[in-house]
DNA sequence: ATAAGCACGC
DNA sequence: GACGTACGTGCTTATA
C-alpha cells in the first residue's frame, strides 16, 4: 500500500521527466492519471492506479509504466530508478539543473497544495447566479427587441446573420476563416458606435461568460469529502514553463470588470480564525527584461523605484517624468506590454486605437531610448538561430525549430517566442523557487497557515489570523530573495489580507 | 466526439 | 507585402 502523496510525487515527476521543455523536443508529456482526485484523498493500491491510467497511450509512456508496477508495490520510493533512466536522457539535453533545483523540488509543494484546496461561498455564487440570470435576460429581451427577430443569442453564427444580413449594420464586416461573420468583442465595441444593440449584446456575453464558466461551474467541482475545491497543477503543459491549473482552471478567475470581479468573493478562508492572503510580484516581466538586457535606463528606472511606464513615457516622448500624461503613460504602458510579446507597429496601433504612423513612431522612440532591450530581442533571435532553442535563468529550453523557417509567418511566431519564452519562462522559474522556499519555511517553522494557489505572478494562502503578522514578511522575503536578477534590479512583491480573495488581492 | 468561436486570466 | 501579442482552460454551438 502506497500513501496517497507517494503516489502523487511520482506522477508529478514523471509528468516533468516526460516535459516538453527537458526531454523531448517533439511532444508533450501530459499524464495526470495520478491526479489527487482520483486518489479520493485515500491511500490506495498502485494496481488500482493502473487501472485508472485511462486513455494515456503511448508507448514509452507504456513501458515506464510497467516500471511502476515493478517496483511501486515493493517500494514507495521509485525515484532511484527513474533516475537511471533519465538523468542520462537530461544530461544530454543539458536541462537537469532545471530538473534538479526548480521541478522536482516543486513536486510536493504542488501535491500539498492540491490537497489543501481551497473553500468556496456556495450561497453567495448561489445567489449571484441568479442575478446574473436576470441581468443576461434583461440585456437578451433587448437585443431580441432591436432585431426584430428572436434567435439563438448564443450562437455567433445565428448573431452574425442578424447582425450583418438582417441588420447590415456594417456592410464591410468581416469574416472568420470559415466564412462566418466575427461577432467577437473587438467587432461588437466597433459596432456599438452605429447601434447600441451592440452593448446589449456584450453584457449579455459577460453575464452568460461568468455564470457558466465560473458561478455555475464552480460548486459542481467542490470534493464531497474535504467540501473544498481541488484543483490539479501541470508542470508539464506549458511550453515556457509556467504551471497550468484545470479541474477547475484557478488561474483565470475574473478580476478586470466589476461584476466578474465579484467572484473572488466567493473564495473564503477555511474558517473564521483563518484569512486570506496573497503576495504577488510587481512588474516582474519587465524587470526580468531589464536584468536580462541589462539596458542601462530600464535598470536605473527600476534602481530608483520609479514608475516605469512614466519613465517609459518620458523617453519615448521626450519629455521630463512630471510632464507625462496619462494619456502617454497609458500608451507607453502599451508598449511595454507589447515588447515582451515582440509586438509590432500594427498590433500596438489597434491595442490603443491610433494610427499605424503614431504606433510606428513611438516604437521608433522606443527602440532608440533602449538600446539594451532592442539588442537584447536580436540576441535571442540569433541565439534560437543558431542553436535551435532559447533558454531561462534556470536552463529550461525552448526549441524552436522554425526559427530559420522561409515562411515569413511561422519565423515570425518562432521569433517572437525567442524573445517571450526565456522571459516569461524566467518568470516562472523565479516564483517556482520561491513556492519551494514558502513552503520549506512554513514547514520549518511550524506555521499552520497554508500556501493554496498560484497565479503565475501571485501566492494565495489560507492563513491562521494570528500567524499573519510574521506570514506576511516571510512570503515577502521568499519571493523577493528566491532569484537574485543581475544589474542590480531590484525584485519586489507586494501583499495583502482579507475575508476573501478579492479583499486580499 | 471534435472543431469553431468566444472570453476569462497572467 | 505578407502578418499583425506570449502562454493557457473551458464554455456553448454546430457539425460529423
């Protein structure tokens, strides 16, 4: 008999052995059969686990398999021979460092807090659930009432007819590759000029969105046993390295609108002596640029505690920090954003609705005021180029095998990802050390509180009220000490308490 | 069952 | 002149 987390770790771990970014620059490895819900937080026998293995085929996969049956039931601790199979295999991919120091360690943090889980506000999403019914009914009489016609409002395909056939609100609309008309956000915000039915129908998406993704969705996954939600991490999914969470997904709850911000309510602390609290980093992608590119004036900008749009802002446009505004730190913001993606003129001319000659001059600026982070994106396009990956602080790869590609498209998309990947993948790889961290400290010290999720840039504990004072300088300390970024940037993260998630954010 | 279209997060 | 912002999960509808 082996103990549930026995199990876990080992599935987990071969989850990461089998990874994308360490092994096998071909496929993914994606095997969850091992999942804690499936262990129904029970131990439970490796044959039994077989059995539930479901549709994971392939063939290595099979036979490592086998491998647990051997050894499994004899012994719990089938790491040493694993380890024989593929450290080898890591080794000559260069990435066990990765493995070593950020995956494997990683491994019982994650079981830990899968099993934790987290505590839902059934009656409040209860509630909320029927006025947001109410609200998507109201919106849905009136668009049924402006076309005339009542029709499937959730089908884009039905909508698309009304809107552009019977309607022919714009006779320029455009299509999807399929022929169909695009009814999707961007088109409706366009449309809402020209008729106001095009807000209804936008708010009526929202309603429906929240209520079916979210407030609908989540009591169904709450575990009979524990009355949490249990959501299952993947180490092994994202290509750049982040964790992905399902079952259900806790890394996209609402927080941009107001009426999907209220969500957030609904996760609570397990009791009335507990609270929540979340730490996240600040800025941490632009940072690592920073660091990474060592541009001498990003680097100072964050030395000095600046804001960094604003500064940003004031070397594009050529002015002095106090003269910025708003207007120009939204844009610059922009710009920020979009250089991580390896965003052009075009893109940042739709994202801020300008002209694609103010667009181009502002990255123009741009490039020209960051030497550093201009030389830095040609570094890593070259790099890929010449060795067919790019790479994390950590030594996680990416391949990227259309680097040298003549399609134009798919050398551009593998261009981008050259300058994306080690960045957001350093990101990663900066607040995985530091969960490794947390939960070492939590452990050391004896604290009850617990770490229950990540957000790619954010902690979230369900923590004991008298424990928060020294919690909260703790987390802190882990994230902000976990990677130590070169030229002096500075790392910083900031933190929060509240009765809900949404207090605590 | 699978694809398309859409929308939520960082 | 192409193409047009990285990475995900999951809902409903429509078609096979």
């Amino acid at each position: 008999m082996l103990k549930w987390y026995g199990c876990e770790i080992k599935g987990k771990i071969f989850d990461t052995l089998l990874a994308h970014s360490l092994i096998d620059p071909e496929g993914k490895g994606n095997m969850d059969w091992l999942s804690a819900k499936y262990l129904n937080y029970e131990p439970i026998h490796i044959e039994e686990l077989i059995g539930k293995k479901g549709k994971n085929q392939g063939n290595m996969r099979d036979v490592e398999l086998e491998k647990i049956k051997e050894y499994a039931v004899e012994d719990a601790d089938v790491t040493l021979q694993f380890k024989e199979i593929f450290i080898p295999k890591m080794q000559k991919c260069e990435v066990e460092k990765v493995f070593l120091e950020v995956e494997n360690p990683l491994v019982p943090v994650l079981t830990d807090m899968e099993y934790e889980g987290v505590r839902i506000d059934v009656d409040f999403l209860n509630e909320y659930s029927k006025v947001l019914e109410i609200e998507a009914r109201v919106q849905e009489e009136k668009v049924y009432e402006s076309a005339g016609i009542r029709f499937n409002l959730g089908s884009p395909k039905q909508l698309g007819e009304v809107l552009f056939e019977r309607l022919k609100l714009d006779p320029k609309a455009r299509k999807t590759k399929t022929g169909q008309y695009a009814t999707d956000e961007n088109v409706l915000r366009k449309l809402a000029v020209v008729h106001p039915v095009a807000d209804n129908i936008l708010a009526y998406r929202e309603y429906t969105k929240l209520r079916s993704t979210y407030v609908d969705a989540l009591p169904l996954l709450i575990n009979k046993k524990t009355g949490r939600v249990h959501t299952t991490y993947g180490q092994a999914a994202v290509v750049t390295g982040r964790l992905n969470s399902n079952n259900p997904n806790l890394q996209n709850i609402p927080i941009k609108t107001e009426r999907g911000r209220e969500i957030r309510k609904a996760f609570i602390p397990r009791d009335d002596k507990h609270v929540l609290v979340s730490a996240d980093y600040s800025q941490i992608e632009l940072r690592i640029v920073a660091a990474l590119s060592g541009d001498a004036v990003m680097c100072e900008a964050f030395r000095q505690s600046k804001d960094v749009h604003t500064a940003t802002a004031a070397k594009v446009y050529g002015v002095e920090e106090e003269a910025v505004t708003k207007e120009m730190r939204r844009k610059a913001k922009s710009v920020n954003f979009g250089i991580i993606y390896g965003q052009g003129a075009f893109g940042l001319a739709e994202n801020l609705g300008i002209s694609r000659t103010e667009a181009k001059t502002i990255i123009d600026n741009y490039k020209k005021e960051f030497e550093g982070i201009t030389r830095y994106m040609d570094d890593m396009i070259n790099y890929a180029r010449e060795h067919g990956y790019v790479q994390t602080v950590m030594g996680r790869k990416r391949w990227l095998r259309d680097i040298n590609s003549s399609n134009f498209t798919v050398r551009g998309y593998a261009e981008r990802n050259a300058i994306n990947s080690p960045i957001q993948g350093t990101a990663a790889d900066m607040i995985k050390l530091a969960m490794v961290k947390v939960h070492h400290a939590l452990k050391e010290k004896a604290f009850k509180s617990k770490m229950i999720l990540q957000v790619h840039d954010e902690l979230v504990f369900d923590a004991l009220q008298e424990e928060v004072e020294d919690l909260q300088p703790l987390i802190l300390d882990c994230m902000q000490s976990a990677m130590v970024l070169p030229n002096g940037v500075p790392v910083i993260a900031e933190v929060g308490t509240g009765i809900n998630w949404l207090e605590a954010h």
